[in-house]
C-alpha cells in the first residue's frame, strides 16, 4: 500500500459504497454481530404492526442469547480501556485537535464509568421476564410461537402499539450501555481507519500485516457493482476474492478480471 495512495478516510463520503467487512479477532467479531441485530431492534421498535414487534421480540432475545455467552462487561471494558490509554498517548501530540481528543475521552470514560457500575446486569430484564422465557423456549421450533402455542403473546401482540412500544423500550433500556458503548467502539474502529486504492488481480487480492495490530478489514466498493468479495484471513494476512454470481441457483465463482477497490484495514 503505498502513502501516496492513502487519505484519512474521517471525511470521505462514503454513502454510495457498498462495504464488507471481517473482523480479525473473536472480540469484534462479536461487537458486530451486536450491533447487527441492534439495529435490527431500531428499525423494527417504532413500527405499528405486531409483525414488527414480533422481529423486535425475536431481536432481543438474540441479543440476550450472544451476550449470555460471553462476558460482556469485561470485553467492553478491556476495549474501552485499550482505547483511552491510546487517546491519553495523543496529549502531547502538536498534530492532534486537543478539544477533539478531550470530547472523545469523556465519551469512553462515561462509557467504561457505565459498563462497571456493579448494579448494571445487561440482559436482566429479558433473563428474567416470564413472557420473554415462554417465547425463548419455542421460538427455535418452525412456527413455535404461533397463537395456539403462546396465548400470552398472542394476547401481548394485541395490546395497542404504544403498550407494546412502551413494554419494548423497556427491554432496550436494559441494553443501552452495552449498545451505546458497541457503538463508540466500533465508530472509532472504522472513522481511524486509512482507506488505500487497492487492484486485485484477475479477481485476486492478497495482503500480509506484518506487525501491524488490525482488528477489522473492510473492503468498499461502488453499490451496483456485478461482484462482491469474499474475504479470508487472520492476524498476519489476508486474501480477497471477488466474486460473481449471475443467479441464486448457481454457484459463486472467482471472476477472471481485475478488480478496483477501496481498503481499510482498522487498527
């Protein structure tokens, strides 16, 4: 990747790209797949319909699920911590937007303030909500949580849409340290990131990291495209095949051209 090719990516406009991204370690990997279904639970929480509220259910219980899983507070708590050591590194730096670096520090500070505060539990409120519970224990058979099978949500999708709304947020509210801390995490991640003009040959791209302490790779290509890329790799390399699949019934296949395109490798 040559300098000449780089540009801080904090300002380039980015709405038109279709991005991909893979996370590198199995920390990020989960803080995506949070923030996936986050937003899932954002764009379904407001909408009127039992349907919606339905996802939205079914949303959360993913989420509580991941994070039963996994010690959520401490792998937040580690990132958040690795991230304001590395701002408080930038104090001295004539290059660095003090007001800048301040805001952005007492954003983390009242993040990790939050995620350690002893009487926070994420998750408790669906863990130990009975409705939420009945749901979880059908909701992995095909159809399991039809009418017959659940009159109590049956009876909960029937209540008015803001009994409904309020009941959701609730739920939410329960969550909104880890979401909102997932947040400035990831933020940071990908906003810190150099985007470099990369070529892949005959659909082909590869890459070692060397040293370097990347967390994330992200590839950005123009939405409309006739390829995607399937990215593979770990710590110390990774590859990039393009990819193209004329119909659903058939098999991806390598394309046989070059290929222009935008990286990140987030670190």
């Amino acid at each position: 990747m040559s300098d000449s090719d780089t540009h801080n990516d904090l300002f380039a406009d980015i709405q038109d790209k279709a991005i991909y991204e893979l996370p590198i370690n199995e920390r990020i990997r989960n803080f995506l797949r949070l923030e996936f279904l986050f937003d899932l639970v954002d764009f379904s929480i407001d909408k009127p319909t039992e349907y919606d509220s339905r996802r939205c259910v079914t949303n959360l219980i993913e989420i509580s699920e991941l994070i039963s899983r996994i010690d959520i507070k401490t792998e937040t708590t580690k990132e958040l911590n690795k991230y304001i050591s590395l701002m408080q590194t930038f104090r001295e730096s004539p290059e660095v937007d003090s007001q800048v670096l301040g805001e952005m520090l007492n954003k983390l500070q009242d993040a990790l303030r939050q995620i350690n505060n002893s009487a926070y539990h994420p998750g408790n409120a669906l863990r130990g909500d009975e409705l939420i519970t009945s749901i979880r224990q059908r909701i992995c058979i095909a159809g399991g949580t039809c009418n017959f099978d659940l009159p109590a949500y049956h009876f909960w999708l029937n209540k008015s849409t803001s009994e409904r709304k309020f009941q959701l947020n609730l739920w939410v509210e329960d969550l909104k340290y880890i979401k909102n801390a997932i947040h400035l995490i990831l933020t940071i991640l990908r906003t810190g990131a150099e985007t470099t003009c990369e070529k892949a040959s005959d659909g082909f791209f590869q890459y070692s990291l060397q040293n370097r302490q990347v967390q994330l790779i992200r590839v950005l290509l123009p939405i409309g495209e006739p390829f995607f890329p399937e990215i593979s790799g770990g710590k110390h390399r990774f590859s990039i095949r393009f990819m193209e699949q004329n119909n659903t019934q058939e098999r991806p296949s390598q394309i046989k051209r070059d290929v222009n395109f935008e990286l990140q490798c987030c670190n």
